[in-house]
C-alpha cells in the first residue's frame, strides 16, 4: 500500500470515474454558463478527490468560447484527451 508523506495512514489512489459521469459534469457546466450568456462558475466535481473546475465561457455572436481550468493533474489529461467529444456532446445541447 502507499504511505503518505507523513507516514500516517494511506495515500488514496486515483481511479478514474465512469467517463461518462466526468463528462456529463464538464459539459452540463459548460451549457449552464452558455445558456446564460456567458459567466464563470466554479464546479466541485464527484467523487471529491476530483477537485474543482473553474468553467470561464463567453458568447460573441453566436460562438461560445469556453476555458476550463482544473485542480488535478488526471483531470486536466482527462480533458485533453477528450476535447473532441466535450465539443460534441456540448454541440448536441
């Protein structure tokens, strides 16, 4: 098992949440913000150890620019490997 740095109990391990899940937060965030024309909001994501995200979304004529900025470092590869499908599913709302 992995020990903490302060020799106390066990470091959790990080597991992924069903992808599904960590999509349909990122991208229901990202629609709450566009559909009101634009703002930032700070998401606490579930489970926990996930972190936060800071959605940051503007609409100029019609385009919606979105920037995401998040806590943990699997979160941020998370995202960048599914940039493609976040367009996508936030395209289909």
């Amino acid at each position: 098992p992995q020990v903490s740095a302060t020799g106390g109990a066990p470091a959790p391990s990080w597991s992924p949440p069903p992808e599904a899940d960590l999509q349909q937060q990122v991208v229901q965030s990202l629609w709450l913000r566009a559909r009101e024309g634009g703002g930032e909001a700070r998401v606490r994501l579930r489970p926990d150890y996930l972190g936060e995200l800071t959605v940051r979304v503007s609409v100029h004529q019609g385009v919606v620019s979105a920037r995401l900025e998040v806590e943990t470092p699997a979160v941020r590869e998370w995202v960048e490997l599914h940039e493609a499908s976040l367009r996508e599913a936030l395209g289909d709302h």
